[in-house]
C-alpha cells in the first residue's frame, strides 16, 4: 500500500512538472500571436494621441533641426547590437515615447519607432540609429532603424530578406503617412557604416538587422527604401491589396498550430493530473478504514429475490 502511495505522488508530481513546461512552452507562442494584434489597435490609440498633442510642432522643428545637423555631419554611427553607448536624440518629453509606427504590409508587421537603438527599444520595437536622420521625410535624409530578427513575443525583422525591390514601407505618424519603396538590400559589416551615408537630394529609410539568420550572427542587413509621393488613400489601398509573404503565411499557421496542440495538450495532463489525485484519495481513504470494517460485496443472483418478491405482492394483492 505505501509503495502504491509513493508511486502516485511521483505522478502527480511528474505531470505537474509536464504541465509546467507546456504553459512555458505556449506562452511565446500566445505573445507572438498577440503582439501583432495588439500592434494593430495600439497604433490607432498612439496616432489619436499625436494629433492632440499641443507640443506636436516643436517636436517637428526639432527633429527638423536635428537632421540638418546629420546632413552637414559626417557620420558616426556605434552597432546597436553589440554597443551600449549610443547616444541619445533629446527631443521627447519621455525617450521611451513612440515617435512613430512602421507598416510593412510584406511582412503583415505594424512595429513602434523609438528614438535611440537602446537596447530597450529594439527589444520593444524598431529604434532610430543615433547619428542618422528621424524619419520625418525630408531631401538629403536617412533615416536608419534598427531591430532584431525576431526577439521574444514577436518576430520583428524576422523575414527581412523576404523583401524585394518595389515593395511598399509606410512610416504613421499622427496624421502624416510617408511612403517608401524598397531599393536595394546589402550585406555588410558591422562597422562598414560609410554604406549608410546620407545621399544627396534623396529620403531614404533602412532597415538594419543581424545577418544571417542563424546564430552566429557577424554581417548586417540592409534594406533601403526610398521616398515615394503619393496620398494617403492611396497608401491605405495598396495596404490592403499588398501580398503578405509566404513565410511569414506559414509562420503564423504554424504558431496557431503548435498553440492549438499546446493548449489540448495542457487540458488533456490537468485532466490526468485530476483522475490521479482522486485515485491517490480513494487509495487513502481505503489505507484508513478498519479491516474489521471492510465489507465485501460479492454479486447476488436475483432469483434468490423472486420468491420474495412474488409474496410481497401476492399479499398486496389480497389486502
């Protein structure tokens, strides 16, 4: 009987650690799916917010400042991912604020923009390289954002290299949408930043990750975008109609999938997890009772009960 009890415990315990690691296992799964929704909605909230806000102008005329200081500069750029001090571009309230929202239909991603490739920003979204332009438009800008190939609960730049010469990038901010089209991509080296000079006449974005995608992770992409006019209806159609690529169709499946499998899977252990505890109490609540006590019910016949069943009612009858 104590041997039986030992037993049970160490399956209770076992499925317990089993069901641990599949909630583990489910929550970057569920973060990933729900970042990209909640991107969606939060994008709304933010770009309400830049309307309204009265500061709006001198935050424009400073980063206007700030770019022709860069324009007349020569460049001088630290690795966002294997630098700590970058510098910093002091023209919000709070650097942690959103400057802007990215859209690159592509790849199905609304990512935030921050001012400064801090390690916090390019771990909550895309950050603005120091030492290159704001992404507010403009002749002889170029602006450099910088993000990881997938960091935890998203996939940021994941499939970066799934972009190609004419697609569309759009930056939102408050009431302006600026459109890009992708150019040209490169492979370079983490310090070859003559690449990223400002170009003369031109608006331009890029897009700067890790390269390749498996670790280790010496190049850097780049994916540069440049400037298209056109109206913000416009944008909002080509938007919609864009292609998402095919790889990042199949990511999303496969999380959905492997959330779905996850999720029965932790229903089916809770459910073993249950069925073993109430064995463990029935086999203690037999472990308590008295043996004096102990009845043992065997199977009776019912034809020992006819007979008494057929004078029961017989003498119904005859009252």
């Amino acid at each position: 009987m104590k041997e039986n009890s030992a037993k049970k415990k160490i399956k209770i315990f076992g499925y317990i650690l089993i069901l641990f690691g599949l909630i583990t296992l489910a929550f970057p799964f569920s973060k990933r799916i729900y970042s990209n929704i909640e991107n969606k909605y939060k994008i709304e909230k933010i770009i309400k917010a830049q309307k309204e806000d009265e500061k709006f102008d001198q935050i424009e005329e400073k980063a206007k400042e700030y770019n022709e200081i860069v324009k007349k500069s020569d460049i001088s750029m630290v690795d966002p991912f294997t630098s700590k001090n970058l510098g910093s571009v002091n023209i919000l309230n709070n650097q942690d604020d959103i400057f802007a929202y990215i859209e690159i239909p592509k790849l199905n991603k609304k990512i935030p923009i921050y001012l400064d490739a801090s390690y916090e920003h390019i771990a909550w979204g895309l950050g603005q390289v120091s030492g290159t332009s704001i992404p507010i438009g403009g002749k002889s800008t170029r602006s450099v954002l910088a993000g990881h190939r997938g960091w935890w609960g998203d996939t940021m730049l994941l499939y970066a290299d799934d972009l190609v010469e004419g697609d569309k990038i759009y930056i939102k901010r408050a009431e302006k949408t600026l459109t890009y089209e992708v150019s040209s991509k490169e492979v370079i080296g983490p310090y070859d930043w003559e690449k990223l000079k400002v170009v003369e006449g031109e608006d331009i974005i890029t897009l700067l990750t890790c390269h390749p995608f498996r670790w280790p992770r010496p190049k850097r992409l780049l994916v540069n975008a440049k400037r298209l006019e056109e109206k913000e209806e416009q944008a909002q159609d080509e938007i919609q109609t864009t292609q998402i690529s095919k790889n990042v169709k199949i990511t999303n499946y496969l999380y959905l999938g492997f959330l779905i499998i996850d999720f029965l899977l932790i229903l089916f252990v809770i459910s073993k997890i249950i069925k073993t505890i109430r064995n463990f109490e029935c086999l203690c609540l037999r472990k308590r009772r008295p043996s004096s006590l102990t009845i043992s019910l065997k199977p009776v016949s019912l034809r020992k009960f006819i007979p008494v069943m057929i004078f029961s009612l017989s003498c119904r009858l005859l009252a």
